[in-house]
C-alpha cells in the first residue's frame, strides 16, 4: 500500500531529493535572467568597442591624408620661392641690430700672369672686398644696399655703389596667388644669363671667371617671379655705364627659367644695351671689359643685342653647367652701318673629393670674325681700346677647400690664348692665383 504525500517527510533521502530539484529550479530562475544580460551586456561592450576602433581607424586615416596634403603644400611653397631672386639670405651669423643685417664678403690672395698679363711680375691682391646692409621697411617691403670696396677689375681702392634697391615682395597676393610677382626699384644687376649669379668670390668656385663674364649693375626697375616650374625675371635699366643712362632709349634684359626636378635647370636670356652714344661704354661687361664704340669717327651711336642659353646638370656631390650665346654689335657708321656677330660658350664642372676638397674646371671662348674687343687676363688698357680680338679661348683648372660656407681656399691655374685681327697671336697670358674667399 502506498504510503501518503505526507509521509514523505519521515523519509529523509526521498525528501532532500525532493527539496534539492525544488531548489534547483528556483535558482535556475533566479539567476538565469542575469546571466541573459552579462551576455547581452558582453555582445554589446564587444559591439561599441568594435564600431569605436572603427572610428579610430577612420580618423587616422584622414589624418594621414591631411599631412600628406600639408607635405605636399610645403613642397610647392618651396617650389614657387623666386628662383631669380638672388638677393642672398642673411647667414645665421650676420650681424645685426634689430632687423637691421649687416654682412661683408671678400678674397684675397696672390695673382701671377704671363708678361701681356694685367699682373705680370705677381702682385698679393684684395680681389673683393663687399658690405651689404638689408632690413624690412614695412610689410613686404625691404631695402637692400652694397658697397664695393674693391673687385678685380677694380684698378683703385675708392667705394663704389654695387646692388641698392626697394624691394615689393609678393604683389601677386593682390589676386591671392604667391610670389607671381615681385618688384625692385632701384640699382640692380642686370638680369642675362646666369654667371653673375655666383660670381662673387664666396660662391665661384674657381678664382677667375670665364672668358664671356656678362655682369653689371646699373639703376631701373625689376619684375621676376615664378609659376610652378618656370621662372622670370625682366628689367628696364639704364643702358650706359656712366650713371647718365642712354637718353630716353633704355637697356632690357630678361631671362626664363625651367626646372623640372631637383636635378635639372634650364634658362633663356635675352638683351639690348640700348642706343648709346659713341663716347660711352655699356652698362654691362663683357669679356673682361665693355661693349664700345668700334666704328668710325663718323659713328654717333651703337648697340648691342644678346641671346643665351643656360643648362645646369646637379647630382650630391658636384655639378656640370654649359652655356652657349650670341650677340650682336651694329652702330650707325656711315655706309650704312658696321654690323659684327659675335659667338661664345663656357662649360663648368665642379666635383666635390673626399674629406672638404673638391675640384673645378672651365672651358670657355669667345668668336668674331670681325673682331671686337675682347680684355680677358691681358692688360685692360691694351685690349679695351687696342687690337680686336677674333678668338680668345681659356681652360680653368682648381683646386678648393672648404672650410665651411663661410670661409674657401682655392688654387687656379688656368692657360689662354687666341688671336687678333690681323694675325696676331695672345699666347702670353696664363694666370697662376691662390685665394682665400670669406663671408660673415
């Protein structure tokens, strides 16, 4: 006979059997909802984290676009700084009062050359001897000035005016665009070809320069700048070199330049001195002297046009540059003028040697058929207003050492020759020189 619900109680492990499965189940209620949302709360920290490192990402990826973007805004602002601005930037140990900049450049050293040489029994020499004060005048506005105390083709030692100039930095900001446009007013080097860019003694890497040696200063106004790639500059100058200009006919110069990469640069030059009168000499220098007057005592006037082109080849440790000209002098002598054509090229390479050494050579020449005057290392006197010259050529050889960018020793020896209108030869010239060339 069964026994009673009742009497389970005295039945000890049938009853905590009993109670046991009853407890289970209410445990299994109680707590299986919380379980249910540690797991839902699990899956959704899991869910937040997930769409959070996604966000993550996301942001750094446009981060690292916007630096791109700003790396490459930087690089063309480095791009479009005037190239033809060649006013030089103020070393970091220039003096200076305030935003005034002072700055001094100079070389001297030892000369020696053949017996039609301008040194022909040696002679110790200051071959430059330049001050240049700059400072900002208002905004983008800036004046820059130099005196030269001494250069090589100076036969004194009494100050003479070099650049001096207003300078208007970035007028192209006008119509928001950077450095399309600058401006100088003033006294400036003439802008053809690109050999007056570093023929200063600090820069040139050879003591002397080459045979073609376009340079000069003279007062007018200046424009340059750059779009991407390409460069300008071009300016309207006083053609003579007297400081009394050339009448209301003015000298233009100008030149455009190209540089496709870090490697390369390219420029076009061209020139006319101007109408100037038969007893002046131009503004600019050429050969180691000037463009005068070669026609008869009937000539009242002369000019002289010019074109160059300038090629530029940079790896780290040197340099190949070749340039190649024309030009041509015409004056109003009677029988309907005297027209002469005249040719020239230079090559320069420059190879930096172990340790601060480097080496450097030039070749250079200039032709006329006709002749002109052509100074080169002879006697200025004796070549400016003495025989033409058809052919005058000179090869360069140096040796340098570089201290630092403040401070160069060079050795130069370099051979020349050629020939005059009527036959005679120039074959005693030869330049032996040492310099030590400085800037602060």
């Amino acid at each position: 006979m069964q026994k009673p619900l009742a009497s389970l109680d005295g039945d000890q492990p049938v009853a905590r059997f009993f109670w046991r499965r009853i407890l289970i189940v209410i445990f299994s209620l109680v707590l299986a909802p919380p379980a249910r949302a540690d797991g839902t709360n699990l899956a959704g920290e899991v869910r937040l984290l997930r769409e959070q490192n996604a966000l993550l990402q996301q942001q750094v990826k446009q981060q690292g676009e916007q630096i791109r973007a700003l790396s490459e805004q930087f690089h063309e602002l480095q791009s479009s700084a005037p190239a033809d601005d060649d006013r030089p930037s103020p070393p970091a140990n220039r003096f200076s009062l305030g935003q005034v900049h002072l700055g001094a450049e100079g070389g001297v050293g030892y000369a020696d050359t053949g017996p039609e040489g301008f040194a022909p029994d040696g002679k110790f020499r200051v071959d430059e001897a330049r001050l240049s004060l700059e400072s900002p005048i208002w905004d983008d506005v800036y004046f820059y000035g130099e005196i030269y105390l001494a250069t090589q083709e100076m036969s004194d030692m009494d100050a003479k005016m070099g650049e001096l100039y207003v300078e208007f930095e970035n007028l192209s900001k006008l119509w928001r665009q950077d450095n399309q446009l600058n401006a100088r007013l003033g006294q400036m080097d003439i802008p053809f070809g690109e050999e007056y860019l570093t023929r200063h003694a600090i820069d040139d890497p050879l003591i002397t320069h080459s045979i073609v040696d376009y340079w000069g200063a003279t007062p007018g106004i200046e424009l340059y700048g750059n779009a991407g790639k390409f460069s300008y500059v071009i300016a309207a100058q006083n053609g003579a070199g007297d400081g009394n200009g050339a009448g209301g006919d003015k000298a233009v110069a100008g030149r455009i330049g190209f540089d496709p990469d870090e490697h390369w640069h390219f420029s076009a030059s061209g020139m006319r001195t101007g109408d100037l009168r038969a007893d002046q000499l131009s503004a600019v220098w050429f050969g180691s002297g000037f463009f005068r007057s070669i026609g008869s005592a009937d000539t009242t006037r002369f000019h002289v046009e010019a074109a160059e082109l300038d090629a530029t080849a940079r790896w780290r440790s040197g340099h190949v540059g070749v340039l190649g000209g024309w030009a041509r002098y015409h004056d109003n002598d009677s029988g309907g003028g005297n027209t002469r054509n005249i040719y020239y090229y230079s090559a320069e390479a420059v190879q930096n040697l172990p340790g601060k050494f480097y080496a450097a050579t030039r070749w250079s020449q200039v032709l006329c058929r006709d002749g002109i005057p052509v100074v080169g290392y002879g006697n200025f006197g004796d070549f400016l207003y003495g025989p033409l010259t058809t052919d005058l050529w000179r090869l360069s050889l140096g040796l340098g050492y570089r201290f630092s960018d403040q401070l160069v020793l060079k050795l130069e020896y370099s051979f020349e020759g050629g020939e005059e209108l009527g036959g005679g030869s120039r074959q005693h010239e030869n330049f032996l020189g040492t310099e030590a060339a400085f800037k602060f």
